[in-house]
C-alpha cells in the first residue's frame, strides 16, 4: 500500500492553506514508508531533558498547548472509534480470533501502547481513548506535522526550550495521500465484486476534487482544525450534495397523473456519496392530504448505498453517486382528488445503517461484550436524520 501512495505523490501539488507548491518526492516517500509501518514501533525510553508531560502520548497532554486542536478532537469519531462497537466486539475477538482483534486496532487505536499485548508499555486509558493526536503526530518521541503558515519567530532569548524539541515538517500531512493508510484496503485486503471495501482513497482519486487539486483536508480539515466532519453531520453532507424537485406542472385536476422527478447531484463530495458500506440513504416520496398523512398505496422508497450482507460475503447492490454523479427518481400518481393533496419528498441519512443489522446478529448469540454491543446498536439507530424536505401543492 505504502509503495503505491508514495508513487502517487511524485509531482502532486497541494491545495488548501499550503498553496500549491509541488510535494517533493524523496521527503514524501521517507516520510510514509517510516509513519504508517505496521506495527508501529514503540515510543520507547523518555529522551534525556522531556518532562513527564512531552513524553506523555495522551491526548489531555497536547491539549496543555493545542487547546484547539484537543477541544476540536474531542468531538469527533476519530475519539470515539473505540467506542462499544467495537470494544464489545474485541472482548470475544481475543478469545476466538486474537488476530482479527489485532488488526481492528491497526486503524481504530494504532499506537503500540494501545496494544494489550504489549504488557510492558499498554497503556488501557489510552487505548479506550481511540485515535489520539500522537497516532498521526508522534513516533519515537518525534513529533511531526505539516509546514508551517507562517514564519518561524526567533526565541525570546538563547536559553529558551521548544517543547519536545520541536516537530519536523512535511507536507505529506497536507496530502490525500496520508489519510489512505485507514481509508483504503490494498489490493489484497477484502473486496466484494472486485471492490476493496473501504475504497474511499482510490474514490477520491477518481473525483473532480482531486482533478482541481482539493485534498481530503480541504473539506475534513478546513483552516487545518482538527473535525473530520462527514456523513454523521447533517451541514456538512447538505453541503455536498445539491438536491432538487420538480413536477411536471404546477396544478392538477381530479383524475390527472402528477410525475415528479428528485435528483441528488454528488456536486461538493470529493468520493461516492455514500463511501464506505455503512450508511444508507432513503428517498421517500409520497402523496399526502392537508393533515400530512400519507395516501395509502402512494409511498415509494429508494435507496442510495452499497448493500451487504452482515457477514461481508455479498454485495446485493451499489447505487452510490460517484463524485459528480447523480441519482434520479421519476416519481407518478394517478390522483382521486386534489383538495389538500401535497406530494412530500423525504430523504433521510441513516450514517450507521450496516452496523444496527451487524449490532443485532451479534446479540442473536451470547457473548461477554452484549452490554457494549447493545449500546451500539442503540447509538447507531439514534445516528439517523432528515437531510430534506418539500412539500408541493398539487391543486
């Protein structure tokens, strides 16, 4: 995977607040092959002159001088990515399938120290803590992170100390590129019709976002803060897609046939809209009288997503809108009466659609984790929300 990322960065600029200087090819290769080998190596002995505090790996640390970044993290999935689907997993994963728990922690809590195995230097605290400000930013005690924006200013006087002397520069982190470590199966990772599974990178690349320059920070990342907002946020999907409704015209008898048409443009989102297995999105249109109640008979529901099975073994269908793309529903009705009558167009997110079927087969049996599991399984039906709604008089 590292091979061909690297390969992919020789010659890229870089949009956003970095300007669009081009990467260098031998920095940006050094730089990935060391920060994404797996395992990660160990942080290791506290280097001479670090206090307690500039060797610490938890995330409360850094916010002694990141306020920002930490209140910003705090908010995010990538804090809550050990959260009680997967810890409820992970408690018979251990015991059955050790290897298969070993690899969740690769992206959902990748330190070495968030390794149970690893007695020596486990840290339990960190690990339930997910994906820490030092798994992107720290190896070996170093710290690392992008240019800088603006000048570097000369220290008050010659004795003063930089804190965990410093960090070194890369622009990598201003890249797509560094995010495809957890956002892209390798060629050899699991597919399902000759799709990676998770294949958001390889989207991404494919998108006029990529064409015009924009990286995954540039919308995840905005003024570098630390949000990784997506699916889960209603503004920030609404401002992804453009979505529309029109009949074919504006008033209607008795006995008339109304034909509608919603379009959803995949107009802002750098991959398909959804990426990944699972959420689902659900057009519903229907007709309506003036209490908003539905006419029976006159529902119709479309999805948009990549439909698997819980077990990972099929793919029943795909009607993602690649970046660019559009899904369109042509919508008709034969109409009794039209006093009152409304046609209402519903679209409803529902971000973690794939887990509550995944959490309820896994309480169908018993295990020492179905207190979190069934946690989970309630959060991610409460995740759901209404994108849009119209409603258009049909008399």
């Amino acid at each position: 995977m590292i091979a061909g990322v690297v390969a992919l960065l020789a010659g890229i600029a870089v949009a956003g607040d970095g300007g669009r200087a081009p990467v260098d090819r031998t920095s940006v290769r050094d730089f990935l092959g060391r920060h994404w080998q797996r395992p990660i190596t160990p942080q290791g002995t506290r280097p001479p002159g670090f206090s307690a505090l500039e060797a610490s790996l938890a995330p409360e640390s850094c916010g002694t001088c990141h306020p920002a970044q930490h209140a910003d993290w705090r908010t995010t999935l990538h804090a809550r990515s050990m959260g009680p689907g997967v810890a409820g997993q992970l408690k018979d994963l251990r015991k059955g399938d050790p290897e298969s728990a070993r690899l969740c922690l690769t992206c959902h809590a990748p330190l070495a120290e968030q390794e149970p195995e690893r007695r020596g230097i486990f840290d339990a605290r960190l690990m339930s803590q997910g994906i820490v400000g030092a798994a992107c930013h720290v190896r070996e005690h170093r710290r690392f992170g992008p240019p800088r924006r603006e000048p570097v200013t000369a220290a008050s006087s010659p004795s003063a100390k930089i804190p965990h002397g410093g960090a070194i520069r890369t622009p990598a982190f201003l890249a797509s590129e560094f995010c495809a470590s957890c956002h892209q199966f390798s060629a050899d990772g699991l597919a399902l019709n000759d799709k990676p599974l998770e294949n958001t990178f390889e989207e991404w690349r494919a998108s006029p976002a990529a064409t015009r320059g924009l990286q995954c920070q540039d919308c995840h990342m905005p003024d570098r803060r630390h949000l990784w907002r997506g699916i889960h946020d209603p503004e920030m999907v609404r401002s992804g897609v453009t979505i529309t409704l029109a009949t074919d015209r504006q008033h209607y008898r008795p006995d008339d046939e109304v034909r509608a048409r919603l379009a959803i443009g995949n107009t802002g989102v750098g991959h398909h809209f959804p990426t990944y297995v699972t959420p689902r999105v659900v057009v519903r249109m229907a007709l309506v009288d003036m209490h908003g109640r539905e006419l029976r008979g006159s529902a119709e529901e479309h999805d948009i997503g990549r439909n698997v099975s819980v077990d990972l073994t099929l793919e029943r269908s795909d009607t993602r809108i690649p970046a660019g793309g559009r899904f369109t529903v042509e919508y008709r009705r034969r109409l009794e009466r039209t006093t009152g009558i409304r046609l209402r167009a519903e679209v409803r997110v529902e971000p973690d659609h794939f887990y509550t079927g995944f959490f309820e087969s896994l309480l169908n049996g018993v295990g020492e984790g179905s207190r979190e599991i069934a946690a989970a399984l309630d959060g991610s039906r409460r995740s759901r929300y209404e994108l849009y709604r119209r409603d258009i008089p049909l008399m």
